[in-house]
C-alpha cells in the first residue's frame, strides 16, 4: 500500500504525509483431499485442503507540517516498524482450470509499539516521541482485509486505486501480487 497526502492551508501552511506497507508472506498446503466437481459441464476432480504461514510485514510513516506563523516552522516526523503475523487459509486447486482459488487471514495483525519521531529545526525544545501502532486489518489490507485470491497459471496481480475523498491527485493505491512457488 502506499498512500501520498499533501494539502495547503489558508495561512500558507502546509502539509505532507506519506505512508508504505508491506506484506510478504509465504504459505505451504497442510493437508490435501481430492474431491469432484463439474468445471465446464464436466465431472472432474479438485484437491482442497489447509494453508499455513507467516508473513513479514513493514510499515513506514513520515511527514512534514509547515506553519509560517511560527517562530519555528517547520516540523517533521518519521517511524517504522516491522513484525511478523502468522498467516492460515484454505486453498482449491482445479487441475483442468489451472486456477487454485486460496482464502487467507492472518492473526495478531497489528504492529507492535514502536516510536514516531518529532523533530522541530532550529527549536530542539520541541523534539519528542510517541510510541504509537499501526492498525493492520490482514493479507490484502482495508476492503482486501479477507480476500479471495485466484491464481491463473500460477499468478495473480490487483492495482486497486483507492483515492481520497476529495481525490486531489494523491497516491492512495494497493499493489497485490502472489505466484506459486513451487508444485
């Protein structure tokens, strides 16, 4: 996910907030049961079974506000943190499809506490930090929170924009990529 926000104030103010996550996780099947179906008017079968993993998964935040009417202006921020979250699912591979359908979630998704940083040029009195979280709703993020991948051949990709509210040309996006990576 990367989400850029910058906006202008009245006075000449401004401000910027940029964020990334990531998530990279890695599942293996934990069992397998064969079991038939119709896929194109035809019986044939499909294997089913349970997924298991973990995920590595990072988030970075920064930002930078800019208020002329103070004796120091400018104020700058940054955090980031990483954490892993322990992935499981259900996976359906049809053979004559070349598609296998795989539903995941993970659990204990938010981060830990780490510190976001404040730091004020030229008025160091104002330096601090706040330990703070961040809110993670699982594998595909926000209305991808419990997604349902589809691998064709062995891949799936999603660009989802997801713009603003005003959409004043920020990037708000999530990128989703997953392959298989092995038989």
């Amino acid at each position: 996910m990367l989400e850029r926000r910058f906006s202008q104030e009245d006075d000449g103010g401004t401000r910027e907030r940029d964020e990334q996550f990531t998530a990279d996780w890695a599942l293996m099947p934990v069992g397998a049961e064969t079991i038939e179906i119709f896929a194109n008017d035809e019986l044939t079968i499909a294997i089913i079974g349970d997924l298991e993993g973990q995920g590595q998964l990072r988030y970075m935040e920064s930002g930078t506000d800019f208020s002329p009417t103070l004796d120091c202006p400018t104020t700058s921020y940054a955090g980031e943190v990483m954490w892993n979250a322990n992935i499981t699912g259900t996976y359906d591979y049809t053979p004559v499809l070349d598609t296998i359908r795989i539903m995941a979630s993970a659990t204990v998704v938010s981060s830990p506490e780490y510190q976001l940083a404040f730091t004020t040029p030229g008025c160091p009195e104002f330096d601090s930090t706040s330990p703070v979280n961040y809110q993670w709703t699982g594998p595909g993020q926000g209305v991808w929170g419990f997604v349902t991948i589809v691998l064709r051949g062995g891949v799936y990709d999603e660009h989802l924009d997801n713009p603003l509210a005003d959409d004043r040309g920020e990037e708000d996006y999530f990128d989703i990529h997953v392959e298989l990576g092995g038989p």
